[in-house]
C-alpha cells in the first residue's frame, strides 16, 4: 500500500468534508502541520470542530482557518494568543468546549487505545465537571470523560518511512503522537522521507500501523511563537 501523496491537498481529497471532527498536533506553533492546515483552508471545508491544544495565532496555524470561518467550535486547552479566536468566542461565532490540558491528552490517548471513557479527579467542582457523570473512588470524586476519535488527524513528525514509521523531533513529538493514534485516518506532514528498514526499531517514536497518508514538507517555515531577547549593556 502506498502511502505517500504528491501534495497535501491530494492527500487531504476524498477525506475531509463538512461538519467534521478533526484533530491537528502540536504545542502553540512547536509540531503543526502548516502545509496541511493550509490545505484544509484551500479545501474550503466549513463548520469543522477541531482539536487541538491551541488554536494558533492570528494569521498562521489553526489562526488560517478562524480567519476563514470555517471552524465553527474548538476542543482547547489554551486560546490565550490568538486576538481573533478571542474576537468570535466574545461575539458568539465561535463555540469552545474548553479542556484541561492533562485530561485533553488522555481522551486523545484514550480514543487512540480503544478505552471509551475514563475517570479523573482534574475539574471536579468546577464548570468542567457540569453536566458529567462522576463517581466516587477510595474517598475522591472522579468525574467521567468521554474518549476523543477524530474523523481526520493532522501531524507533522520529522521523519517517516515509505511504511509511515514516525519519527519526531524533539519538543514537537508534543500532542503528535496521541493525535495520530486517536484519528480514524491519520495524515502525516513530514521533512523527511526514507526508505522503510532505514530506522533502528528502537528509534521509531510511532509505528506506521496510524499512519494512513504521508506528505512530504522538505522546508516548513516553523515560526517562533514567541521571542524573549535579553537586553546586555554594550550590546
């Protein structure tokens, strides 16, 4: 089976659509995949509810398509640095189903694994626990959260083989991982791809059994979120 496509808008054809339910890795700007966050733009998909730690910044990431309107509800766990997610959240445009990040990474986990549901003692007496089931276990109220199972799953890695092995660098393997295993199909923007056999067992951070497409992005931009310069005297 080959699962490498010429460009992120053929591999994204056929699979996104409407009202979807899609999940994109990443830390802020650390481990997106901008090429096919741009083609989901291009698609011209609408009323999508996404997944992701963030939702990028004005102007690039997730930000592109809130431009666009074409997210319609976000599953975060921070929205601090992006004015027009602000802008429609304030205005009623924008729905937010706002999540602990520990508790946002297990339900994706969790949907990854197969495990519908799971208990945690994260949002319990707060607006996060409101209208949940929760239980209570050894002296400790859990509340209940349902598994996250995205119909698409946007990651970017650093390297894949030609049977979609992962490898990813660094602080941006982040969210990545689990937003891979949790989506019903996975689609992989990549730096690098090799021959399959060219990675030491050990070195693959996610098996190629996720992976459904792969698109390579040799040169992605990987903009600063941000930038702190420290100031010396003489300088």
């Amino acid at each position: 089976m080959n699962k490498i496509f010429p460009s992120a808008a053929v591999a994204l054809q056929g699979i996104v659509h409407d009202g979807q339910l899609l999940a994109v890795g990443g830390f802020g700007l650390c481990g997106i995949p901008e090429a096919l966050i741009e083609a989901l733009r291009d698609s011209g998909a609408r009323d999508l509810t996404v997944i992701s730690n963030n939702a990028g910044v004005d102007g690039f990431g997730l930000g592109k398509l809130l431009e666009t309107r074409q997210i319609s509800k976000m599953i975060s766990s921070y929205v601090g640095e992006n004015k027009e997610f602000e802008r429609q959240y304030l205005a009623g445009e924008l729905q937010l189903e706002f999540t602990p990040q520990g508790t946002l990474a297990e339900k994706l986990r969790a949907g990854g694994a197969g495990i519908p549901a799971f208990y945690t003692r994260t949002g319990v007496g707060t607006q996060v626990a409101e209208g949940k089931e929760t239980r209570e276990f050894d002296g400790h109220v859990y509340v209940m959260e349902r598994a996250l199972v995205p119909e698409v799953s946007l990651v970017k890695a650093w390297k894949a083989d030609k049977s979609g092995n992962l490898v990813f660098r660094r602080t941006a393997r982040n969210f990545n991982p689990a937003v891979a295993m949790a989506g019903k199909i996975t689609v992989v923007e990549v730096e690098e791809i090799v021959d399959t056999g060219s990675f030491d067992p050990d070195a693959v951070h996610l098996p190629g059994i996720y992976v459904h497409r792969i698109v390579l992005n040799a040169h992605p931009e990987k903009r600063i979120e941000k930038r702190t310069i420290t100031e010396k005297a003489g300088v």
